[in-house]
C-alpha cells in the first residue's frame, strides 16, 4: 500500500492529475447554467443576511434569558428564532441544489492564442471554435469565481502544524440545545465503533469487552475537548486498513499517532497530488475481507428476521455512504421491529396428553386426549405491552370453544417477564373468567414473574392454590378439586403406549 502510496502521487503530479482552471460567470454561454449560477449567487448572498438575522435572533434570546424576561417575551423571541433558522435552512438546501445542478453540467471551453476563452456546453460548440480539448465541470463557487476541474480529485491541501490546546469553554445556555444531539452522536458512535470491534474480534479470535470499549470512547472525546477535536469513535475504514496491514495491538495505533504527528509537522505537503482514488481503493482492498456473506447467509437460515435485519442493514449503509451511521440506525431501528413484531404473537399451544406422561401441543399431535373441563395451554414469551391483547384474545377465543370449561392452567415455564400491562390485563381475565365460575390456575411461574404479581397484589388475587411448580402438580390439584365430575377424564390419565 504505501508503495502504491507514492507511486501513484509521483504519477498524479508529473501527469497534472488535478487540472484546475478558473472562470467567471461571464464566461458560461449556455441559457440555463447561465441562469442557474446567477440564482446560486443571489442565494447565497440572501443566505449570508439569513444567518445574520439568526445570531441576532440568538443574541435576543440570550439577552432575555440573562435579564430574566417575562415568559410570554421568552417564548415569542424563541419563535422568532426558530423561524429565522428555518428559513436559513431551506435556504441553504435550496442552494446546495442549485450548485449540485450546476456540478451535473459538462463544459469544454474555448481556446484562443493559448489562452482561455468562453465556456460551452459539451456537444454544443459552434462551428470553427478551437477548444483546448478537454471536458471541465464546475467544483465550486466562492466570491463571484467559478474553480473548474478537468482531472481527477486530490487530496489537496492538508493544514500543517498541530491545533492549539486550550480549555473547553463551559456556556450552560447551550448545555441544553446541544444535549440531544451529543446523546445521538455518542450512540451512533458506539455502535459504529462495536459493529467494526465485533467484526474483527471474530476474525482475531479475541475477546471483546464493550464496556471498556465505551469507557475507551469517553476518555478520549474528553481528552479530545481539549484540542477542539470532532467527537471521534472506532473507524470502519481504518481499522479495516490496519487489521489487513497485519496490525495485532493497540501499539499499532500508537505507531499510526506517530506517523501521523511527523507527517501534520513535516510532510503535509507531498500529500498534495495524492489520488482520492488511490485512498478509496486501499479501504476497499481492506473492507471487503470484512463483509461475511457467509455469515449473513447462516443467519438467514437462522432466522428469517435476522437475515432480512443483516441485508436491509447492509444495503442501507451503502446507500447512505459515507455517512455510515443512517445505515446503522436504519439496522437498529429495523431490529426493534422486528422484535416487537415476532414477540406480538408468540406461541400458544393448547396441551393434550401425550402417552408418556408429557403435555404436548395438540396442533403438532392431533389425536392427543383433552379435556372438556381443563383448558391446558402453554405460553411461550414475555408477557409485555405488545402481546397482551394476543394473550386475553386467545385465552377467551379457546374458553368460548369449550362451554363447560372450569379451569384454564397456563403452563408459563416460557413466561420469563411480565410488566404493568401484562399484570393489568390477567387482572382482568381473572375478574372476567371468575364470573362465569372459571379458575385460573398458573404453574411454571419464574422468580422475577413472581416478584410482579407480589409487588403488585395480583398474586393474592390468583391465590396461593392456584401457583404450582409444575404442570403435573397443577393438573392433579384441578382433578382433586373436580372429583367425581372428571373421573372419566383420559386428560388425567397418563396412557400406556401400545404393546410392539
């Protein structure tokens, strides 16, 4: 790589790989660029009074606040601030489009006794115009002047030297406008920076402690303050490059900070001619060892939810690149609902017995015995917010099926949490069922279900004769208190199998 490094900047320097030129709008004789540089200029210009109006408008606020002003003058100075900013952005975005309308046209310009002439479109030239053969596109506007490029995009100029170091300044009147969008920049961080560390940790077969890894972040963006450093995190792209280079430490960071400090104070400007492709096709040499289809396509065959999370996560990233963080919150986001949407219906099985002894779910075995006075079914989830409704609708839907019902055991060794909605509601199946001289009866409950219905009363509710361990216990307890009505049951009789 770092042959390639200097080959190619050696190249991009004796060939002119860059090819810069300047203009003025006078130059461009085409209607409509024309017209769309002129609109950019006066939008920026109009930009310029827009931001303006916004410090004035903050500087407002911060006066009122310090002054101790009456709410109602708070407020309405807030709104004009807001507006103010609101038309700053609409502003900004309407220019960006305009410049982004301006870079998609193609150019070749006039040459006459070697020097530059006038700007026309590609395929537009008249008649008996020599042009100095080169196609140009617009890079930027700044000041009235147009910089052209005719070549390919360099590194360019890298400031030298080192940032000062000076304390933070600590202003609390921002401490609140800034909060949420630090809180954003630090998740998406960690989880850019876990997502890298989880994949090369698979790869090294090291161990990977996430907490350390967020106690590593923070020192560092704390330490990072003091030199107005961005908020920094794991690089994708880097740690790509330095796990291909054969790095096996974290010494080989501080080798890279070294390099990196000598070349800030005295090698910036050989960096000059070096081809933003050339850097580009180093990280993806480096990353795509890391894309694991393998992995992707196993945790298909997983789960489907995983498999859709893993290439919908994929593909969002290289959609919104090189802003790699919308990708990943798309990821995340999808996750969760995904998981709402699997944990909404968990499994209920209604129970019948099986010859061994065991309750298993009649949907698999159709011709398992069951009960006309016992409804047995087994509830596979946590019982929270997004599940009640499907929990209540299947109880009643299978109590209104068999009429002479007296009691419903829920078997809930799956049950591993129950919330305040999940409590609520057994509340009121209890009430619902008790009314028409059904029992309720749980067994298989979990500690920190249990903890609930204690912290809550519903466990006096349910009575201590209606909590058993173990489904056996549960079902021999409801055919004891049944008697004579259900001593013909085959329900409550364990089957011997047949003879071979």
């Amino acid at each position: 790589m770092l042959i390639a490094v200097v080959l190619t900047t050696l190249v991009s320097w004796g060939i002119g790989f860059e090819k810069k030129a300047g203009a003025v709008g006078g130059d461009i004789t085409a209607v409509r660029p024309a017209e769309v540089l002129a609109d950019y200029e006066v939008g920026v210009a109009y930009l310029k009074e827009l931001e303006a109006i916004v410090q004035d408008r903050a500087d407002e606020v911060a006066r009122l606040e310090k002054a101790d002003a009456p709410e109602a003058d708070l407020l309405a100075a807030n709104y004009r601030e807001d507006v103010a900013r609101t038309q700053a952005k609409a502003q900004q975005d309407y220019n960006a489009g305009q410049l982004k309308e301006l870079r998609h046209y193609a150019f070749v310009r006039e040459e006459v006794d070697g020097k530059p002439g006038r700007l026309f479109l590609a395929g537009e030239v008249p008649p008996g115009v020599q042009t100095d053969g080169r196609v140009w596109y617009v890079k930027k506007v700044e000041d009235g002047k147009i910089q052209l490029t005719g070549g390919g995009e360099v590194v360019g100029s890298v400031p030298p030297g080192l940032p000062s170091l000076t304390l933070p300044s600590m202003d609390m009147s921002l401490f609140g406008a800034l909060l949420s969008t630090a809180l954003v920049i630090s998740l998406v961080g960690f989880m850019e920076a876990i997502s890298i560390a989880k994949a090369i940790a698979a790869k090294t077969k090291q161990r990977l402690d996430p907490n350390q890894e967020l106690v590593g972040q923070g020192l560092a963006n704390i330490v990072g303050s003091f030199s107005q450093a961005f908020p920094t995190s794991g690089s994708f792209s880097r740690s790509a490059v330095n796990l291909n280079a054969g790095a096996v430490t974290g010494l080989s960071s501080v080798i890279t900070a070294i390099i990196v400090l000598v070349t800030l104070l005295l090698l910036t400007p050989l960096l000059y001619h070096l081809p933003q492709a050339v850097l580009a096709a180093i990280i993806i040499m480096a990353v795509i060892g890391l894309v694991n289809f393998a992995a992707v396509k196993h945790a298909w065959q997983a789960s489907r939810h995983d498999g859709a999370a893993a290439i919908v996560t994929f593909i969002a990233t290289l959609a919104f690149a090189p802003h790699l963080d919308n990708g990943i919150m798309v990821g995340a986001g999808l996750a969760i609902v995904l998981y709402l949407l699997r944990t909404m219906t968990p499994r209920v099985a209604v129970l019948g017995r099986f010859p061994d002894g065991t309750l298993r779910d009649v949907k698999v075995h159709p011709t398992l015995p069951t009960s006309e006075h016992v409804i047995a079914m087994r509830f596979d989830g946590s019982l929270y917010f997004a599940n009640v409704s499907f929990f209540e609708d299947t109880i009643l839907e299978a109590v209104a099926s068999h009429p002479k019902t007296r009691f419903v055991l829920v078997v809930a060794d799956g049950m591993n949490q129950l919330d305040a909605s999940g409590e609520e509601v057994i509340h009121h199946l209890i009430d619902r069922l008790r009314e028409t001289g059904i029992n309720l009866v749980f067994s298989g409950l979990k500690k920190q279900v249990l903890d609930v219905m204690r912290g809550t009363g519903l466990f006096e509710m349910i009575g201590q004769d209606n909590i058993f361990a173990t489904e056996d216990l549960a079902l021999a307890a409801i055919y004891e208190r049944l008697g004579e009505d259900a001593a013909d049951d085959l329900f409550c009789v364990v089957q011997k199998p047949a003879a071979v």
